[in-house]
DNA sequence: CGGCATCCGGGAAGATACTG
DNA sequence: CAGTATCTTCCCGGATGCCG
C-alpha cells in the first residue's frame, strides 16, 4: 500500500523521495541539455530497461520535475522535457558529480552519452584557467549539436548551430573526453578518425587545457 | 555476481554507485557534525533498518567515505566517522537539500533528526539576512550541544561548549525547527515546555530571520 | 546493550518478448 | 518508435538470535 518512504522533514531525505530511485538522478541529466524523446533517452542510458524508463518519467512527472510534451504536427513526436525547477536541478547533478570525480575507485574509461559529455564540461569549466581565451567551437557528437562559447573567463555550451563557430569538432564524444580528461593528443584521435576537428585548430588545444579534473582523494 | 552497476563513466552516475543506495546520503548527513555510534545513527534515521544500516556502513567504508574508528580504553565503544573526502559530500547534501526545499510536496510535519536541524541551519542560512548580527548561541537537543557563531554576515555551528554563549536554547530541535522555518513564536513554544530559552533573548529573535526557506516551485 | 549474522516476505529492478 | 507484459533476480525491510 504505502510506497517506501524516508517518514524525516529533512530536505536530504525529501529529495531522496524525489529523485532517489535508481535511475532518475541520470534520466535528469540527459535531458539538462534539453527536451528528448523516449528512445533518444534509452540510447543516453546503456542498460535502463524500457519498463523502468517508463516508471522514472511517470513519477518524475508526478513530482513536478519532468513535462510530457505532443510535439506539433506533422513531428507528432512525443518529448520529455524538465520543468523549470527540474532544470535547477543542474547545480545539483554538477556538484554530485564533481564529488565523485574524486572517487578512488572512479573508472573514466566507461562508456560516456553525448549529455554526460557536454555536462562534464560544463561541471568541471575553471574561469581561472580560462582567462584570456575567447572564441566559440561548435561540436557535433553522433547527430547532436552544441555551441560552447568561451569569453575571457566566462563558458556557455548549449544546443546550437555549429556551422559559424570559430572551430569545428566532430566524431566521438568519448574521444574528446580522453583529449580533455585524459590528456590524449589530438593528432592520434585524428588519425584513428574518432574525431575531425576543422577551423581555428590553436583554439581547440588552448580550450583543451580549461577543463581541470580535481585530485583523487585518497584512503585514510 | 556482479553488482548493479551503471556502466557509465559520467561522475554522476558514478557517485550513484557510491552513495545512491537506499540511505546512503541520510547516513553521510547523520555523520556530517562529527562520529557517532551505531546506535546514535539509528536514532537519527527512524526507520532504517539494523542490517541495513550495517550493510550501508560496509559499503561506506569501502568506498573510502566512512571510517570505522575504536575509542581508546575505558571507553572502548567503537564510532563511524567520515573521511576528509566523505565530508567533503557536505556541499552536495546542502545543494540537494535546497533543492528539494522548493517541492511542493514537501512536509515539513514529519520527524526531524538533530543533525538534519543543525544541517538545515547551515543549508538555509543567508549572509545577507545575517549583516549586522553578531553573537553566539548555545543549542542542546537533546543530549548534543552545538554552539552556534553569528558574526555580521558569517555563520558557523559545530559540536561545542555552549555554556559560555551569549545566549542558550534548549529542548526539542523539531521545535526550533518551527520558530525558525514556521514563523512558530518563541513564546508559545517556551510556553508548551519544547524549548527554553536563556540568556540574549534578542539575539535569539533576530536570529530566527536568517535561514530563509526558498520559494515553493510551482506545478508547471 | 552494541554490533552484527541469518532467514523470510514483498516489491523494485533487470531482461526479454510482444503490441499498437 | 514508444511503450506494455511477463518472468526472474535481488534488494530492502522486519524479526529473530548470537556473541562479545
């Protein structure tokens, strides 16, 4: 009869509620970058079943934090889409994942969706590091498109029209995370084709640098 | 054989694995002012069962968050105790918790832990509301004492000493709980015996306006 | 009493197949 | 493509009992 419940006022414990079940704190994030149809999500989540996707977006709309939404004929495509208090749930997922980068036992060489890719981007971006670098790269992950526009300290990326952007990078967003994170030269991701890279070549390398991972915490 | 696992190199997904099981976070939050015993643990989550609590502290443990430490004779009891890395999941509980302050389907009713009252205090608490006050407060819930430091716009509460405060509250945290977040007046609850107050009443008042609670989300 | 181990029932998650 | 239906597995919750 009565679903599990934490029965605490404390704010923790309530988002737990919300967002607590397995899943749901992912769904969240692939649709941060915007709204995506139900299959565009089950690519984003590798090994999510069809019947607990189904769950999580019902009771993530049951809770506020997540809209269906009729696409326009003749699209006539359903969408799920966050409302705007879900999508305060960015700084959360953020700091939750910037948390666990930390992680000992953390293993980057896992499979990476295109919104958790972008998303790290956009968690891990240092102002400091970013002093003095101005220009916009446009990326194009599978068949997804971003803008990042980077501005002397300052970095936005969102959905957007790749084409008038200073740089272009295309391919494997798992490739781009190993030239980020993992330091890989982008001539060898060039070569082996998982990435292209075009236009303003020296911009791609200097941006390559803003994206600090934080030290590994270590055992007590 | 294998646990269940994300396969996702997404840090957020990874912290799920760290700390999305079942009362994973509630216990971090239990632990956030300092080591506690087994016991004290369950009386601080209502509802958590012993195995369960047991299972959850192992995997804490091994996930290099929690500590299990052995007081010194004659104490000899034994305390779980966050590592440095484990307390650094404090901004991630506050920024959760704020979060869900804003649910429109939050009960601020229900039971209410002496760590999540003191924890909601450093969560709400607003620099700007707190210019211009300045003092200590003594807080004993309970049997745990924190002492409260106000100073212009600064805010720190830890474990301490309360007796040399400017001013001390004393009795039931969920009490506190409404003057603070409910608008409940002091009288009142001193009236009913939930709380007494001692010394700088004043300072008490004044306080009471600086944890804000953020506006509810509405229903979109 | 504190810190577990063990057993069991219910229910959520996972896998797969199937339908409009 | 967008889910439903079904079956299995395993986690969670509650009770009990052991052992220092």
């Amino acid at each position: 009869m009565k679903k599990r419940v934490y029965d605490d006022a404390c704010g923790t414990a309530h988002a737990l509620e919300l967002i607590g079940d397995r899943w749901a704190l992912l769904v969240i994030r692939e649709l941060l970058l915007g709204p995506k149809r139900f299959s565009d999500l089950r690519t984003g989540l590798p090994g999510i079943s069809a019947n607990v996707l189904t769950q999580r977006l019902e009771e993530l709309e049951e809770n506020g934090i997540v809209v269906r939404r009729e696409l326009p004929p003749p699209a006539s495509a359903k969408v799920y889409a966050l409302t705007p208090w879900g999508l305060e749930a960015e700084e959360l997922v953020k700091v939750v994942g910037k948390w666990a980068a930390r992680s000992p036992s953390h293993d980057p060489s896992l499979p990476l969706s295109v919104s958790s890719a972008v998303m790290s981007m956009r968690t891990m971006f240092s102002a400091q590091r970013a002093k003095g670098i101005s220009g916009t790269i446009g990326f194009r992950f599978g068949r997804e498109e971003f803008l990042a526009r980077f501005d002397n300290g300052k970095f936005e990326i969102a959905r957007g029209d790749i084409a008038k952007a200073d740089a272009q990078v295309e391919g494997d967003q798992q490739a781009w995370a190993g030239a980020v994170y993992g330091g890989v030269p982008l001539k060898g991701l060039e070569k082996s084709g998982a990435l292209k890279i075009a236009g303003d070549r020296r911009l791609v390398e200097r941006v390559l640098t803003v994206f600090p991972l934080p030290a590994k915490a270590e055992a007590p």
